[in-house]
C-alpha cells in the first residue's frame, strides 16, 4: 500500500530544468535513500513532496490522514522555545493536550472561575494525553535529545549553533513519530557514535515509510531497502543499498551504451544511404528519413560528469610533522593529554570524535594556530599545509567562483603542468558561464567544491581537511578520495563519514575522552575492531578484579572471630605445619593444572582478538568477556595455591 506517491513532477526556475516528469512511490513503512550529484534537485524534489515547493506540473499523493514530517538543510524553529519544547512539538494533539491541561491545573490552582468546568478540561485534557502517548513522552523526548547530543534539553533554541538545531529538528520528527518522514541529509554535523545510533533507531524503531537523502554510503547500506537516484531530472530505482546501487547503476549505463552504439551505428548507416540517393528521397523514403531524424532526436542527454581533483605535492623534509607529550585545553578542560605522534610520508590520519570533543581544536593546535596546554608540536621547515577549515573561511560571498579562486593568478599548476584557472574550475564541475556566479549564491556542496579548489592550487606536503565531506556528492567524495590516494604527501581529515575513512586512512586518531586520545592502525572498521577489544579486556580486567576482592572478602567472612586473640605474638615465628598425603599428590598436579588454565586463558584472549569479535552479537562478546574473567581468576587461584603448598613442602 503506497504511503507517498508523485507522478510526473515537473520544477525549473527559468530557463534551467531540475525535475523533468519525476515518478515515485513509498510503500508503507519503507526505507527508501535518494541520491544524485550536487545540483541535481534532490532537495527541490524533496519539498515538492512535502508541499513546501509548488511543482509546475505533476502530482503528489498522500493517504488521507497520513502525518508527513520534513527534516531538512536549515530548519525553521522557534527561537524561544527551549530544546525539549521543541523536540515534542511534532505530536500536535499530544502538545495541545498538554498546554490545556496546565491551563486547566492553573486556574484551579488560583480559585477562580467554575471549578467543575476547569476540573472537566483537566480531566478531559489528561484523557487526551494518554491517548496521544501518554505521560512519558517529554523523557522520552529527552532520551532522542540526549542520544543526538543535546545534553541540555531546556536551552533555547536562539543560543544553539546550526549543527545543534538540526538536531534539535531531527529529534522533533523522531519524536512525533510521522507516518512517512523525510530526511534532508541528516547526518550533517553528527558525529560518527550519533550517526550509528540514528542508523539503529531507523533500521529497528522507526515504523514509517522513510525518503532518506544523503551521501552517507554507510547509513544507505544499513538503512535503506531501495535507492532511487535523480539523475537529468528523472528519478531511476534500484533495489537494495549503496552496493547494490552500484552495481546495478554499472548494468544500467552499460546497457545505455549500448542502445547509444546502436543508434550510433543506425545513424550513420541512414546518413550513408542519405548521401547515395539524392534523387531517391521520394514520398515513399520519407518514413525513413522521419526515423533518422528520430534517431538524432533522441540522442543522449548531455551529463555532468565527475570532478577531477589532485592535489600537488611538493617536497618534503626529514620533518614532517610531530608531537611531543602534547596536552590541549579547551576553557580549562583537558581534551588532549599526553600525544606523541610523528607524521611520515604518505601518512593519512582520519580523526574522530564526539561533537565537541575538541578535534577542531587539536588541529589548530597542529598548525599553531593554538598554543599548546603542555608538550610541544614540532613542524618541518619544508612542511607547506594546505587547510580546509570547517566554516569555509577564506570564501568571499560578494565575490564570484573565479574571483574566490584565481585571487589575481592566471595560471594553477596541476602536477607537472600550469593550466588556466578557467580551465582547472571546470575540473571542480564548474563552466566557464558558472564561475561568474557570487559565491554567497551557492548551495553547501556548490561552496564546499570552491573551498576545494581554493585549497588545492597550491603546492603542499600536508593536507588538512576539517569535515571536507560535508554537503559534498558521492561522486565528489569519491574523486576526493582517489585525489588523496594518489597525492605524494601526508594527510589530517577530520570527518564523520565511515566508508570515506575506510578508503583513504592508514590509521585513526581517536577521542576516547577525558583527554585520553588513541592512534590505531587501519581505517574505521580497524578501529572499531580495536575498540572492540580493549573494551572486552578492560571488562575482563574489571571483572578479575571484582573476583579477587571476592575471594579476599570471602577468606575473612571465613576466618574464626577469635582470630586476632588466637593470633601468635608478632615476635613469634609461625609453626613449620607438613603437608598432608592429600596436598602433596595435589602439589604434584598442580603445574600440569595451571598450564591448561594459562593455555585456557590464551585462547580466549585469542578469540578476543580476532577480527571476527567485532562481528559477534553484544552477548556473545560479554559471554567471551566473562568467560575470560573466569578463566584468569582460576589460574590465579591456582597458583596462589602451588606458591602456598611449595612453601610448606620447603619448609617441611
């Protein structure tokens, strides 16, 4: 049963067409990702849908009844409202109820008016609350809130930078709960743990049909049965997520090629008879000629194509660049204590981290931009940087594309050769008529595609990017992507996106918190792998130490209460007690015995630390995990009992 349908839906803003007859539908409680490349209209598609947009032809259907919520780029809030105000303000009837119910409450509570009618709106007013959700739902508004990481539910609105209000927003539509919901590229300025839970709370708790948009390749393959993709202005449908999508894009244009080889071929074989038979061009060859000019009529629609992207590197000295003991602050607050890295080479550092955790802040610390709470940070004296800041800074609205790049240049150097700014903006996808539009005109990905080639013209040895893949396309990400691979120097990314640190790092530096901050070998699936593991082994070692005070506690709960009476003077010596013919056979067995728990103990450590954890369900990893912590406590049982008895044996 369809839960969203659009027929036909035509939208352009003069002459320039963006959705040319887009067909589409939702089923009930579907999950649905749309892509396509910066430009292409997904947004304009997307308020199309939700009515916020008028479409110049075309329909879009909706079950009477049926709750719509739209999440998207820039939501409109109320700027007094507070975080939690906010979150459930998308259960209308619920909010509604509630605001009747404290008008009720407080004219009771001040005595005037009739007081059996202000009784009756109360209680009517409570009825429609347990009806709409129940009591409840403003903790569990605060729950979402907290999981999205907005700590303070009762901040307004008005004082919270961009990134919080959307996730203010997004809260609000989790919250209501819509029968279809809409999401504009939800996992801007999340961080990757928020990311994660949102991937888990619409895969298993959101019911409704659900239109995803976003270039999160990750939260696709997870989330998502279908993926439709925008392109040219129609949409095309794909089972499956981003890997299928791929895939089945791969047969789709191969088939296109084709049709275009054939039409080729057809074309010129019409052409050929055309040249030959002047006088032949009768009544009767007229059908033949209309199918030629078909033919040429139905020619491929031109495409945008894909950004190419490199970056240039320039020679690189014996230092690149280090840390030594390096401590940062943030207001007093440690959020770096302790690193020591050395870049080399061919480095690429993705860093991750919570929101706020301080990651901006330990690359400005890097650049020395920021001194340093303690320890130093030693940069080469060949070490030229090129940094993407995360607010794109350098842009200058007022001015155009070319303007914002070139800054007085005629000529880029790409590798090896200079080419003309014109001509290397149009590798950023560009034209020459687009690069005299101002930049403050420009949508997010359209702005972080100049900020790119801004950053990229010069020669450089160490590449900064602070949160490059935001707004950006897949296509552009993956031309990013391969420009880092193939770049000769070293990288620092900050970045949220999973599958983006998948394929460009060689390891994460990591915010673990309280200043503690990890450098582990491999991209984000490594890392979690590690994760994994040392959260296992920090368990296991929290649980051998909870069974050790065990024991202790039980040998003195054991001990007789005249103990301390019945204790020798201290200048005593204690009696030498032989061993009994039971506890010498036990001796004799006992290293054989403390063998296999030692061997017990490396081979569940070994399971650990397989690759193959990080797969397991949260079960069996606390199973592994508990199974350890038993498995130590019995060899250190066991050898506190052998030290006990060999001492006797000696003394004997």
């Amino acid at each position: 049963m369809p839960a969203l349908g659009a027929k036909g839906l035509v939208k352009a803003y003069g002459d320039r067409a963006i959705v040319t007859g887009a067909d589409l539908t939702l089923e009930v409680g579907e999950r649905v990702g749309l892509v396509g490349v910066n430009g292409s209209g997904k947004s304009t598609l997307a308020r199309m849908l939700v009515g916020l947009v008028e479409a110049d032809a075309g329909e879009v259907t909706l079950p009477r009844g049926s709750r719509l919520e739209y999440l998207e780029q820039e939501p409109d809030l109320d700027a007094d409202a507070t975080a939690v105000d906010v979150a459930v303000s998308g259960l209308r009837d619920w909010a509604e109820a509630m605001r009747a119910h404290e008008a009720a409450s407080a004219a009771l509570d001040s005595g005037a008016g009739d007081t059996e009618r202000h009784l009756e709106a109360q209680a009517n007013a409570a009825a429609a609350i347990e009806r709409a959700g129940g009591w409840d739902v403003q903790h569990k508004a605060e729950a979402i809130l907290g999981h999205l990481g907005v700590r303070d539910p009762s901040k307004t609105v008005g004082t919270m930078s961009g990134g919080e209000r959307r996730r203010v927003a997004l809260a609000r539509l989790l919250v209501a709960a819509p029968d279809v919901a809409v999401l504009d590229e939800p996992t801007n300025h999340l961080d990757v743990a928020t990311i994660e839970w949102l991937e888990d709370y619409l895969a298993e708790q959101f019911t409704g049909a659900l239109l995803l948009i976003t270039h999160d390749r990750y939260l696709l393959d997870r989330v998502v049965t279908r993926t439709l993709e925008l392109e040219r202005g129609v949409v095309h449908s794909y089972d499956g997520g981003w890997d299928a999508y791929l895939v089945a894009k791969s047969d789709r244009e191969a088939h296109e090629q084709r049709v275009e080889a054939n039409r080729q071929n057809f074309l010129r074989r019409e052409l050929e008879w055309l040249r030959r038979q002047p006088k032949a061009r009768t009544t009767k060859s007229k059908s033949r000629v209309a199918r030629a000019e078909q033919a040429l009529a139905d020619g491929p629609a031109a495409s945008r194509g894909a950004a190419v992207i490199s970056a240039a590197a320039t020679r690189t000295g014996k230092t690149l660049l280090e840390t030594r003991d390096l401590a940062v602050d943030i207001g007093g607050a440690r959020v770096v204590d302790d690193l020591s890295l050395t870049m080399k080479q061919g480095d690429r550092i993705g860093i991750i981290g919570p929101n706020g955790a301080g990651k901006t802040t330990l690359l400005r610390a890097l650049l020395g931009q920021l001194e340093p709470a303690a320890g130093s940070v030693v940069r080469g004296a060949n070490t030229a940087v090129a940094y993407l800041d995360q607010s794109r800074a350098g842009l200058v609205d007022d001015k155009s594309i070319f303007d914002n790049v070139a800054e007085g240049r005629a000529q880029i150097e790409v590798g090896d050769q200079a080419m003309p700014v014109r001509t290397y903006l149009q590798r950023f996808l560009f034209s020459v008529p687009e690069q005299g539009r101002a930049v403050g005109t420009l949508s997010g990905g359209e702005r972080a595609r100049v900020a790119l080639a801004r950053v990229l013209r010069e020669k450089t040895n160490l590449i900064v990017l602070d949160e490059p893949t935001n707004d950006l396309d897949v296509t552009t990400l993956a031309a990013l992507e391969a420009a880092l691979l193939d770049f000769g120097g070293s990288a620092l990314v900050v970045t949220h996106d999973r599958w983006f640190l998948d394929r460009i790092a060689s390891s994460i530096l990591a915010f673990e918190g309280d200043g503690r901050v990890v450098h582990v070998h491999g991209g984000y699936d490594d890392y979690r792998t590690w994760q994994a593991r040392d959260r296992a082994e920090a368990e296991a070692r929290e649980a051998a130490e909870a069974a050790k005070r065990a024991r202790k506690k039980a040998g003195a709960d054991s001990a007789p209460s005249n103990a301390v009476s019945a204790a020798p003077a201290p200048d005593a010596e204690p009696a030498a007690k032989k061993l009994t013919f039971t506890e010498r056979h036990e001796l004799e067995g006992l290293l054989e015995r403390i063998d296999a728990a030692e061997e017990k103990v490396a081979a569940i450590e070994a399971d650990i630390a397989a690759p193959s954890f990080v797969d397991l369900g949260h079960a069996e990893q606390a199973a592994l995990a508990d199974n350890l912590a038993a498995a130590r406590a019995e060899a250190d049982a066991l050898v506190e009992r052998w030290t006990e008895l060999e001492a006797r044996s000696e003394l004997g």
